[in-house]
C-alpha cells in the first residue's frame, strides 16, 4: 500500500509532528519507526494544546497509531499518554498499538542517563535524562527487554532482576544511587490491562492490528455486523489489571512448567488430577484462537477420566467466542442439543 515517510534531517525541532499532524487527517495509519519520550510534538487543535512524546501524533486525528519495533518505548509514559487523551475525549481503545520487538526503557536506563551527565559536568551531551540512549545502548548490546516479554510474567520478572543488579554497578560507579531491585521487580504491583492487550495483539500482529481494521470497510453497511465487531473490540480494550503474583505464577505454573498436564498441581493442599473427571465433556474451541490454541485444546480427552467426551470447533477467536454473532448463533444450539442427548 501506498505510504508517506517523513524523517527529520536537522537534529530534531523541525516540526515532524505538525506535518505528520497534517498528513494524518487523510492517513488510515500513522507508525512512528524509531525514537523515544524525547522533548516529543507539540500540537494545537480547535485551541487546545497537546504535547506528545511517546504515542504518534496521528492519535489526536483519530487515526490508528503504532510504534514500531526500531523505537524505545516507557511503559508509563505510554499510559500517562493514554490516560491524558482519554480525559479530553479522545478514544485510544482499538487505536494504539505497540511492536512486541520494541524496547523498554526501564527505571535503570533513567538513572544512568542521569549519572553520565552529571558525571561529565561541562563536558554533558545535552540529552533530556529520560534514559532514551542507555536503552538504545542496551538494544545494540542485545540484553536489552523487549515489550513481548512481558507475555511471560516470570521470566520478565527475572529479566528485570537481572538486568538491575547488573546495571547497579555502573550507575554507583558513576556516583549514583543503587536501585532497589525488589522495589524495581514489584513497582508495577499490578499488570495493567493496557500492557497485558499490547502484549496479546503483538501475538498476531498483522491480523489483530490492521488486517481486521481493514476488513471492517467490506461491513460498513451491515449494522448488525458492525455492532459485533464494536461489541468484540470493547471486550479487547476494556480489560483489568491483573494482580502480579498471580498472572506470575499463572504463567509458571500453567504455561512453562505444564503442571495440569504433568498433574502437579496443588490447591488447598489436594492434588488436581484430571483423570478423576469422569461426567460427560463438552470441549468447545476457537479455530482462530491465537490465546488458546486448537493445539492447546484438542489434547484434552486424552487427559480425562471420562468416557463421554465430545469437541466441536467453532471458525472465530479467542473473543469471538464469546461474543460474536456467529457465536450467539451457534454455540447455545450446540450446548442444548448436547445437554438434550443426555436426558
């Protein structure tokens, strides 16, 4: 598809984002392909300012938003950003949208931008402190974290403890002060629904960020099919924050060390064995499922003590299983008759 680059070639400051402001308002997506929260794009609509640092100015256009994989991405700054456009009436949900192979930049990037600048004294680049090089540093060495990671709450857990002892050393070298790893680790307490979304849709990126956007031109002029797929996108970006230790042990358990298949699971102090399920099984799973796979749910007769077992494939999602119109169609018709079998 046709596509518009526009790339600064003085430093900065040339004004980047009110042309790309312009250029938006006839754009269907506007990616920001490198860069960090620097100094950002100050814009002014209707007589209402805007200063953006992380998100691409497209957004207040309302058009759809990425950034790619070549930039630097701060969480937070990501869900000040959100949270600063959603209370001025600017909807995000369904429109922002970041690579799983961007960067993070993490509380020990900050510090040490800090620490370089106050060490070299006259000498001081000049940078904003907000830890955009030391993460890009940190990309080139190929240690840094990526925004994918956080699929996997334990290992990125252990990532970021890593990763701060590691880089304590040098900020306390430098004459600053130590992090607190623990604190460091614990500092999000919850994962946050935006995070966990950007974190899922970077599964599949092509289908779940453009191609579904693109194909919603073909049933405009469906109502009913619009109003499923508004129903399916309200119950992707509507999600909660989940607490830590729990999505953590969630995904250690259940994910890296297969406990319910191996039957190592305990809770309350018994023993989970999926043999001693012996009632009639209904298994009903999402052909297009990118969550829970087809491969993830066929196994499951194998597992089970019962000898009424019965898996019907539905052609949706992991969302569509629950709240598209084919869904609506299908999947109470098939309960009933499964249940009216067995009177």
């Amino acid at each position: 598809m046709p596509n518009i680059v526009i790339a600064g070639a003085q430093w900065g400051d040339e004004g980047k984002g009110k042309i790309v402001d312009l250029l938006a308002q006839d754009s269907d997506l506007v990616c920001r392909y490198q860069g960090g929260p620097n100094a950002g794009h100050t814009i002014v609509v209707d007589g209402e300012t805007y200063k953006i640092r992380q998100i691409p100015s497209g957004i207040v256009a309302g058009k759809a938003s990425a950034i790619g994989a070549g930039c630097v991405v701060d969480p937070r700054v990501v869900i000040e950003e959100l949270d600063d456009l959603e209370s001025r009436g600017h909807a995000t949900a369904g429109l922002v949208f970041v690579s799983g192979n961007a960067h993070l930049i993490m509380p020990w990037h900050v510090a040490l931008d800090g620490a370089r600048e106050r060490k070299l004294g006259n000498l001081q680049i000049g940078t904003t402190r907000r830890g955009i090089g030391p993460a890009y540093a940190d990309k080139a060495r190929r240690i840094g974290i990526r925004a994918g990671e956080v699929l996997d709450a334990a290992a990125f857990a252990n990532s970021v403890r890593v990763q701060a002892v590691a880089h304590n050393s040098e900020i306390t070298a430098l004459g600053g002060d130590a992090l607190d790893v623990d604190a460091v680790v614990d500092s999000s307490g919850n994962v946050s629904g935006e995070m966990l979304n950007m974190a899922y849709v970077s599964l599949m990126p092509f289908r779940l960020m453009q191609q579904k956007y693109v194909s919603l031109v073909d049933i405009l002029k469906d109502p009913r099919q619009v109003e499923n797929f508004m129903r399916m996108e309200k119950w992707i970006f509507d999600s909660p924050d989940q607490a830590g230790d729990a999505f953590r042990q969630f995904t250690q358990w259940f994910f890296q060390e297969n406990r319910l298949v191996k039957g190592t699971v305990e809770l309350g102090g018994r023993k989970v064995d999926l043999k001693q399920i012996t009632q009639p099984v209904l298994n009903i799973y999402g052909r297009q499922d990118h969550l829970v796979p087809p491969s993830a749910s066929i196994p499951m007769e194998r597992y089970l003590g019962s000898k009424d077992y019965t898996a019907f494939e539905m052609d949706v999602g992991h969302i569509g299983m629950y709240v598209s119109g084919k869904s609506q169609k299908q999947l109470p018709e098939t309960i009933a008759q499964w249940l009216k079998d067995r009177e």
